[in-house]
C-alpha cells in the first residue's frame, strides 16, 4: 500500500483529486501501476501495488495539464522472492533419480531455480530447471557416485528480485551389493542363524553402511557370496587361507565355522561381538582394504586389524572405524 497527501500550495487539502501509483517500465518511462483513486476529505489516498520485481513506486495527480501535474519523490519498494524446496527421499541408491522441487513467489516470467551441489566446500551448479506460471518447479536429479550430498536450491538475482536460498537435508547416495549365503564342507552351525547375524551385521548402522554401502542377500550369485566352511577346507580356497582363521578369496568371504562357533582364544570380546568383527572384517577385505595395525595402547582396533590372532594393545572392537568408513566412502 503506497498512500500520500495532496495538498494546495497553501498546504490545504486538495479533496476528490484523481491520483495513480506509477513504476518506471521498459526505457525508464513511468507507467501507472495503480489507480486511480480519489483523495478524500484529508486529501488523503491510499492505493495498493502488486510487484513482482523490486521497484520504484511515486504518486501522480494528473491535472488534464501535463506542465500542471504533480508527483510524489519515489519510495522503493523491494521484493523479497520466497523459495521452498523438498526432496522426494532422504537416501537413495547410486544412479537412481531424486525429485526435487518446491515453489517460488513471485514467479515472473522466464525465472528458473537452481540447484546446486557443495563440492570442495563449494558450491557449484548441478541443474537448472524453469518455474512453472503458477510458481512450483521441479527437477529429477541422478546422484553418480556414493557419499553424502549437500544440495541447495537457489534463486538467483535478476531482474530486480532479490536471491533466495534454501539448504535441503543431506541426501545419503548409497551403493547396493547383493551377496548370497553357501556352505562348504560340513557344517553344524545353524546357518539359518548365520545368515540372520550376517545380514544384522550388514545393516546395523555402525557398519560399513555408515560408509554409504548397503548389502542385500539374493538367493544365487550376486556381487560376492558369503561362506560357512568347514575350517578343515579353507586353503581349498588359497593356499593363502589357514584352517585356523577366516578369510577372503575373489568374490569369497569365507568365515571359518571353527571360528564362527568358539571364537578365537586371543580375542577377549564376547562371541556376538566376534562375529561381528568376523563379518565386518573380510567383508572389508572385499571392499578393498587390506589390513590395519593398533596405533596405540587403549585405543579402538580397527576392524582391519586381526584380531583374531590378538590385540595388539588396543580395545576389542567390530566396527569400522571413521578413517576406515572414508577409506571405502
């Protein structure tokens, strides 16, 4: 609302005087934007604008006189677009698509948000998307590697609306392996247990889901298989493997059912406990990381070192730790 007073040279008011609300328009010429309406028995008038960029607003009587007419000094008017933004999901698979969208007011013609994407600790254009005439936009988006993505949606600056910014919930980009469960040898333990407590240990959020990796069982192949084994066949797999321990081979994460039903001698943790750290451990090896040492007395060993064969000083533990989380991340 734009109001003014229209007084004589004399200072009294000028009643039922004709007053419009004008705005420069295209070259700088003055276009009325309101009006018009009467002055009432104050001289008084108000008339209401509805601007959709920021905008110099002044009053004008008009006379019939163009050398007679008389106009206010301009007040500014500024516009302050108001953007939202959502996403669809809060986590999504690798190459899977994103929807994001929201609404922009005022939505002149032409205006577009963008979306962008912190990398480095900047941020940079991922896509941008126009805004429909009644004011939402929206955009798929197909994150191409793993990690936590920082995304933003932004109006910028033009023609005379000011920026707006809005920050989403970082969106968790996950891979997705799938692994099937066998046996080799005889085996005595419960493998419908084994298999419960392996996929447990894959989806506990401790795990190396925290790294962005999730593991789904199949019933045949997949990216890896897991293996029950009786200790004895081991080094059928590699002559690198020991009947005394657990190990990886290829696409093999074979766990030593010796192992898997007592424990190791040299691990002073409970048997849960050491399952866990048994899984997280080749399966780590599977991820690509070879094995870790203590790096000092007290501390949390890391789940790549073999803890199996000792402590090396540190603490019993069968979780990745945040260096190892980044190192697959």
């Amino acid at each position: 609302t734009v109001s003014g007073v229209l007084t004589d040279a004399a200072g009294a008011p000028v009643v039922g005087a004709s007053v419009v609300a004008g705005a420069p328009g295209p070259a700088g010429v003055w276009t009325v934007v309101a009006g018009p309406a009467a002055t009432d028995a104050a001289g008084a008038v108000a008339l209401t604008v509805q601007p959709t960029v920021s905008m110099s607003v002044r009053l004008r009587h008009d006379t019939g006189d163009p050398a007679a007419d008389v106009s206010s000094l301009p007040v500014t008017v500024s516009v302050q677009a108001v953007l939202t933004a959502v996403q669809s999901v809060t986590a999504v698979r690798v190459g899977r698509p994103v929807t994001i969208g929201g609404t922009l007011a005022p939505a002149p013609a032409g205006a577009e948000v963008r979306v962008e994407r912190r990398i480095d600790g900047a941020w940079r254009p991922l896509v941008t998307t126009p805004v429909d005439p009644d004011g939402t936009w929206s955009v798929a988006v197909r994150p191409t590697y793993a990690g936590s993505l920082a995304l933003r949606a932004v109006r910028a600056t033009s023609g005379g609306v000011l920026g707006a910014t809005v920050e989403l919930e970082p969106l968790d980009v996950f891979r997705v392996h799938r692994y099937s469960v066998t046996t080799r040898g005889r085996v005595t333990a419960h493998l419908g247990a084994f298999r419960v407590a392996v996929a447990s240990t894959y989806a506990d959020p401790r795990g190396w889901a925290r790294a962005h990796h999730r593991f789904r069982e199949v019933a045949r192949g997949g990216d890896f298989t897991v293996v029950l084994s009786q200790a004895s066949l081991l080094p059928s797999f590699s002559r690198q493997c020991s009947s005394m321990y657990s190990c990886r081979v290829g696409r093999y994460v074979i766990i030593n059912q010796d192992r898997w039903r007592r424990g190791s001698p040299y691990f002073p943790g409970d048997l849960t406990t050491y399952r866990q750290m048994l899984v997280n451990h080749e399966t780590g090896h599977w991820l690509g990381r070879g094995h870790a040492y203590c790096r000092g007395d007290g501390r949390l060993a890391p789940v790549m070192q073999q803890q199996s064969k000792g402590m090396q000083g540190c603490r019993v533990n069968p979780w990745p730790l945040r260096r190892e989380l980044r190192a697959v991340s």
